[in-house]
C-alpha cells in the first residue's frame, strides 16, 4: 500500500497546485478504488476508500458529465460499497451504481470497460444472466489479451454457476493462440460448462 499512499499523495499536491482537475480526480477515485479491491474481505476497511473514490468521481463529473470512465468508476465503487455498507443502504448504493452504469454505456456504448464492471456488479449481486451478457459484450467490443482473459475467465465461471448448457459463441481465440495456450477442454470458439 506505500505505493497506493504515494499516488495519493502526489495527487494530492497535483490537487493543491490546481483545484478540481478532472484528470486528477479520476486518478485519484481510480487509485482509492484499487485499495479498496486490494482490502477485500474486510468491509471495515474497504468502505472508506470507496467512498473517497465515489466522491472523487462525483467531483470529476461535476466539471464534466462526459467522462464515461468517471461513470462507470463510480458505479463500480457503489456496487462495492452495496456489499459492504449497512443493509439498509443496499438498495439505495445497487440503484447508484445501475444507474451510474446506463449513464456510462449511454454515453459510449462501445466502452467494454463499461461493460465488464457492470457485468462483475451484475456478478457480485447474483444477477449471472446480466452479468453474463455483459462479459459477452465487453469481449466483443475489445479483444485485447488482458480484458478478454480478465472477461472469459469470469464468463466461464458464471456460464458454470448457472448450469447453463448451451453453447456461448465468442470471437475469442477463433483464430489465435493466445500466449500459446488454448483451453484443452473445450471448443475453439464455444464455452461449455
């Protein structure tokens, strides 16, 4: 976490130097977000960066409402902050992060990174069939090796949770061997339980 402590720090000053840029708000949420994801297990622990994060978003989209990232950042944190926070605030932060969601992929909805946090909420909050439509979305709209591993790893796994036997068709490693290795198991271009 000293580098975490560092970033803030600096982002901190860069805060100082010039009050309210965006970019450094974003930066600032993203870096309170990672040690909330680095403290999981301990709500105690991941409900204060996560609302440094929410507020750091929401100060970024104040001074401009287009930054899909800051969006689907907040949402993400606010889905977060729906497992940890007292129950009675569930429904209110689950609300928050849906409709921080829509606002995101209306803005871009080509944004696979938009996609793929509402799909790990829509996961965290037992909703696989959105979830899983989502992942399916994030891998065809980005394809690069890091998002659609990060993306098929957690399809497959809700894909297995649902006992879902029907083929997923993804354009993924249809025509590539990524990193040399395909899975063993299964088709080139289907998922199966």
């Amino acid at each position: 976490t000293a580098l975490f402590d560092g970033a803030l720090k600096s982002l901190g000053q860069a805060l100082t130097i010039r009050p309210g840029d965006e970019v450094a708000l974003v930066l600032r949420a993203d870096t309170n977000m990672n040690i909330a994801l680095f403290r999981v297990g301990d709500s105690k622990a991941m409900a204060p960066p996560l609302a440094a994060a929410i507020a750091d978003y929401g100060a970024a989209l104040g001074r401009n409402p287009s930054r899909d990232d800051a969006w689907y950042g907040r949402g993400y944190c606010s889905s977060l902050l729906s497992t940890v926070c007292r129950e009675q605030d569930r429904d209110s932060f689950w609300r928050e992060a849906l409709d921080d969601f829509e606002k995101a992929i209306k803005l871009n909805p080509n944004s696979a990174q938009a996609h793929r946090y509402r799909g790990y909420a829509y996961s965290e909050h037992d909703k696989h069939r959105e979830a899983l439509a989502d992942f399916e979305k994030a891998i065809v709209l980005d394809s690069t090796l890091k998002n659609v591993l990060d993306a098929e790893i957690e399809l497959r796994r809700l894909v297995r949770n649902l006992g879902v036997l029907a083929e997923v068709d993804l354009p993924v490693f249809a025509h590539r061997d990524v990193l040399g290795q395909r899975p063993a198991q299964e088709p080139e271009r289907s998922i199966r339980p």
